[in-house]
C-alpha cells in the first residue's frame, strides 16, 4: 500500500473514532443526504480557515440558510448569485487531520460540484507580499521530507528512507504535487484580477501602495509546519519551487481522491522571508484583509458562474495527480512581473 493512501486511511480512521466520540447537536449530519438534503446537489463548497474568522462574510451574501453540526465540524448551506454553495470552516488552525476529515464529510455529505479554498498564506518569494494573490494551480506538501544528517533536504514520500552517504534508498524521491482542475484555476485567475485592483500603503508597511501580482500559476506550498528560518526556507523553495506556504494540503489530496476538482486561492499576509514572524497588531490586520480578499475573490467566482448558465456544468475533474500544464510553467510564473520588481526595489518588503 502506498503511503499516500495509508495516509488517506489513518486519517478516515481517525475521523471515525471522533464523530463516535462526539455528541451531535443537531439531527445527524451524515443521515441528510438521504432526508433533509433530499437529491440536491450543492454546486460550490466553500472551505475556510479557522482564523482569521470571516464566516459572517460569506453567509452574509447567503439566501435560505440551513446550518448543520457534527462534533467539531459545522457546515452553513444556502444560495449565493442563485448558486448553490455549503460553507465550512475545520477547527484548529493548521490541523492536517481535522482539515481532512472536514473535506471528505463536506463532499461525501453535500456532493459539491467542485471546491474553492479562500485562505491565507506567508510568501516565499522575496517580490510576493501583503496583498498579492497565489492561486494554487498545483499544491505540494513541503513538509513531506526526511533529513540526512547536515540537514540536508531529501524530498518525497517516507518511504525514501535516507542514509547519510547514499540519500534516498527506495521510493520516490521527488516531491508529490497535486493539480487543480485548469478551468478554476483559469476562473479564479480572471476573479482575482477583478477584484484585487490595488493594495494600500498601510498594508503594505510602505510610503505607498501598489497593484497586486496576481501569480495565477502558483505552486501552494502546504505543511504542518511553520517555516521561519530564511536559510530553511530557500532550500525548501529550491526543492518545492513553492510560492508561499499554508495548511491546505489536505483538501486537495481528499478533493482529488473523490475526483472532485478543486481550487485554491490564498492572499499574502505575512513576508515569511523577512523573518521572524512578529505576531502583533498588524500580523493580525495582514491576517484579516488577506482573508477578506481571498473570501470576496471566492464570491466574485460564484458571481461569474452565475452570470453564466453554460459555465453550471462544465467543471469536470481533470489535474489530481496527473499535470496538466506545460513543462517548467510554475517556475517560470514565479518571476514577478515588472511593475512589482520595480516596487520592490524602491520600498523593499517589510512586515
């Protein structure tokens, strides 16, 4: 068995033993489907992070709301521009296992057509900062690694086992990445650029502010841990070619094993290569307007959708764990584009 789906399966066991552990607050959520859910289809599911929390923001926008609860997980349904959509938010921060299990319940449950992930995320790109737009056009699990004895990187799943003078042994020493569905990513590209038309000064930490980069190419980069050495984070880049990192993982590894398509769309709101982090009043206000960013992105998507009828049912799953992209296009989308360079070397990138 690959380790892969062991993974998958310890974290589906786990699932199990919690929602047998847990008392339910309101009429069993798995049995909705066949009464209270009746055959209807939830068209978008909405998944955000715990903290910053902006749920109100999208319910807000929600017409015929019901709320559902099954231990930790709540589960918000309603019509937003017309379009079906169920809303989740999986507690703690940065859980890998309950990030899971909230995806697969939300999929098996409300059957979305596809998923979009709003969130945050710190850049590790010395040009990316507060305010510009990764869209996760493939995510890679950076944390996924074993190290040899000076600490050097040896990327790929566990079974690659490592020896100091050989590397890796068996397995496969390359990084696992998953891809979204080229249509969202093409979506959610077009939705950004609408909506994330200029970053304010204060944000910034700068005299003033400036468009945001829209990296529509990104590689989001996912892990259970937090990266704060500048050194580290260079070579995690160097292996991952990743953009910025996050705890979204999870949600495209069950997305793609449902063969339900996905998207992620996170905001810069910390410059992890200006280091360390400083958890203050303005980590916390990056926080708040990276999310609210991501979320309004994720709404403009749904209004495009419904402006559009035909769009309705053409989303069908293609990427997962197979590329659909031309050779080398997410390192080469990693360089910024003029007028953020140009910024950049101006006002540099402060936290």
């Amino acid at each position: 068995m690959s380790n892969i789906k062991l993974y998958f399966y310890m974290i589906i066991l786990s699932g199990m033993f919690i929602f047998s552990s847990c008392s339910t607050a309101d009429t069993e959520l798995l049995a909705l489907k066949d009464s209270v859910l009746g055959t209807s289809r939830s068209f978008v599911g909405i998944i955000l992070p715990s903290s910053p929390n902006t749920y109100a923001q999208i319910t807000a926008k929600m017409n015929n709301q019901r709320n559902y609860k099954e231990g930790f997980f709540k589960f918000t349904t309603g019509d937003i521009y017309g379009i079906s959509v169920v809303l989740s938010s999986p507690p703690p921060v940065g859980s890998f296992s309950l990030t899971a299990i909230d995806t697969y319940l939300m999929e098996k449950t409300f059957d979305p057509v596809f998923v979009i992930d709003p969130g945050t995320a710190g850049s590790h790109l010395p040009d990316l900062s507060m305010g510009d737009v990764v869209i996760g056009a493939r995510v890679v699990n950076f944390s996924n690694y074993m190290t040899k004895s000076d600490g050097k990187i040896v990327p790929g799943q566990f079974s690659s086992l490592v020896s100091d003078d050989e590397g890796y042994k068996q397995g496969n020493p390359n990084p696992e990445y998953i891809y979204a569905d080229p249509e969202l990513v093409k979506l959610a590209a077009v939705a950004a650029t609408k909506v994330a038309r200029f970053t304010p000064a204060n944000i910034l930490s700068a005299p003033v502010g400036r468009r945001p980069w829209v990296l529509a190419y990104g590689t989001q980069g996912s892990g259970d841990a937090w990266l704060r050495n500048v050194k580290q984070i260079k070579k995690s880049t160097k292996i991952f070619h990743e953009a910025d990192e996050a705890g979204n993982y999870p949600i495209a590894l069950v997305s793609t094993m449902n063969k339900i398509p996905f998207i992620e769309i996170h905001t810069i709101s910390d410059a992890a290569m200006n280091v360390p982090t400083v958890i203050n009043q303005y980590f916390h206000q990056c926080s708040e307007y990276a999310q609210k960013r991501s979320n309004l992105i994720a709404l403009k998507m749904i209004k495009i959708i419904s402006s559009d009828k035909d769009e309705r049912v053409s989303y069908n799953f293609t990427g997962g764990f197979a590329d659909p992209w031309p050779n080398r296009k997410f390192v080469k989308a990693m360089k910024p584009p003029a007028y953020v360079s140009d910024w950049t070397k101006k006002y540099g990138v402060a936290r």
